[in-house]
C-alpha cells in the first residue's frame, strides 16, 4: 500500500512538473511521509530518479509542438546544470536555511505581481534577440540553476516566472522552455545524489514511469487549453507552495 501511494502521487507530481513545474511539492511530501525514518538525501535522490524522466519526456513532447528558442535554451541548459552542480557543492559549505524563511516572502510577491498584471504571460512577445536574449536566458539557467542545487522549492515556477516577466514569453513558452533547464538542473542534483548513493533504484524505475504518465497528460492539457490555463495552474502551485515554505519556515 505504501508503494501504491507513492507511485500515485509520482503519477500526480509529473502532471503538475509538465503543467508548471513544482512536483516536487505533490511526490517529496508523500515520500517523507511514508519513509519518515529514511535520511532526507536518500529521499530526495529518489525524487530526483523519478522527476528528471517525466521532464525529459515533458521536454520532448513541447519541443515538438512549441517553438523553442534554441539558440538561447541551449546554453542556457548548460548554464543550469552547472549551477546546479555549484549549489549543491556550495550546501555541503554553507547551510541554505537563511533561506527557509524568505522563501515564502519572494513567493507571495511573485503570486501578488502575477495576479496584478492580467495579461502577464497572455501573449508570446520575446523582448529579447540575438546575444541579448542568450545572456537573460543564460542568467535564469546559472541563477534558478544554483537556487535547486543549494536549496530548490520551486525552482520550476522561478523559471516560468523569470521568463514570462524577464524575456516575454507566454505562460505555455516559458512553462516549455522551463522544462529544458529544469531537466538540466535536475540531472545535475541527480548524478550527485546517485554518486553519494542516495538514491533507492529499486524504487526509481515504477516512480519513473508513473511520473512519465503523469508528465503526458499533463503536457497534453497544457498544450490543449494553452497560456490561460497554465497561468491558472502557476497561480495555484505558487499559492500551494507559500503555504507549504510558510509552514515549514515557521510552524514546523
């Protein structure tokens, strides 16, 4: 039964990831609290094994139907995967919990701008070409990148929130374009976790597929009802994380 309900909430969390990002915030909370006594880096490792294939396949299934802006995206991938590899590096250095408590702060005043500005994310209008658009593109890679490997509660909305207000996109080309850094970033968290030996492959492999199933549809809804709807699902995934960074940052 435990196994069941892990798996089910993969399932859920590789919809919400393709939708938005922010698995993390359906499947993590389900595996500590059906494995509270297993260490914390374990479990994490473990989500990782699953999330990084529902993003690949999420990745692979926009690239398809959206068009991507490669020239930009793709250093930029790289840019997150090596800042991903620093944070985690930096956090064996220096404790993230300073960050335990802003992190609600900057969610509530990511949430309160999206929802003041209507037409935010409404219309695919790239404000940036060329060099210009490689280095913004760049900077969220490198920067959000280093945020998921030093600490990471949503790192999938700090990318779609930095491309939709910073370089213009739509809320379905930024959640498309979210996708390829995130795998980056994700990959990078994982390959550390895997050479540490913390993850449980035994588990990896049925969590991996039923977060592919949920990445799918969730894909196919995203790129069914497009921008408008995805915009509603960021607003209800950063809601649910303020209130999941509020509780851990000062009730827990």
């Amino acid at each position: 039964m435990e196994f069941f309900l892990v798996t089910l909430a993969s399932l859920l969390a590789g919809f919400v990831d393709a939708v938005v990002g922010g698995g993390g915030l359906v499947l993590l909370p389900a595996l500590f609290a059906t494995y509270p006594t297993a260490h914390a880096a374990t479990l994490l490792g473990t989500n990782k094994s699953a999330s990084v294939w529902g993003t690949a396949f999420a990745s692979v299934q926009y690239a398809r139907r959206v068009e991507m802006r490669w020239g930009a995206l793709l250093p930029a991938m790289g840019l997150s995967f090596a800042g991903s590899l620093a944070g985690a590096w930096v956090v064996t250095l220096i404790s993230p919990d300073f960050l335990r408590r802003l992190l609600p702060a900057v969610l509530i005043g990511v949430l309160a701008y999206t929802l003041m500005k209507k037409e935010l994310g409404r219309h695919h209008a790239p404000r940036f070409t060329g060099r210009q658009e490689l280095l913004a593109a760049g900077s969220v890679g490198g920067v959000i990148g280093f945020y998921d490997g030093f600490f990471g509660p949503g790192t999938g909305s700090f990318f779609v929130f930095l491309l939709v207000r910073w370089l213009g996109y739509d809320f379905l080309h930024a959640s498309a374009s979210a996708k390829l850094l995130n795998l980056s970033s994700n990959l990078a968290a994982l390959i550390l976790f895997a050479l540490k030996g913390y993850v449980w492959w035994h588990f990896a492999l049925a969590l991996a597929l039923a977060n592919v199933v949920g990445s799918l549809l969730g894909t196919r809804m995203a790129l069914k009802h497009g921008a408008g709807f995805v915009r509603g699902v960021f607003i209800v995934v950063v809601s649910a994380l303020i209130l999941k960074t509020g509780y851990d940052a000062f009730l827990r």
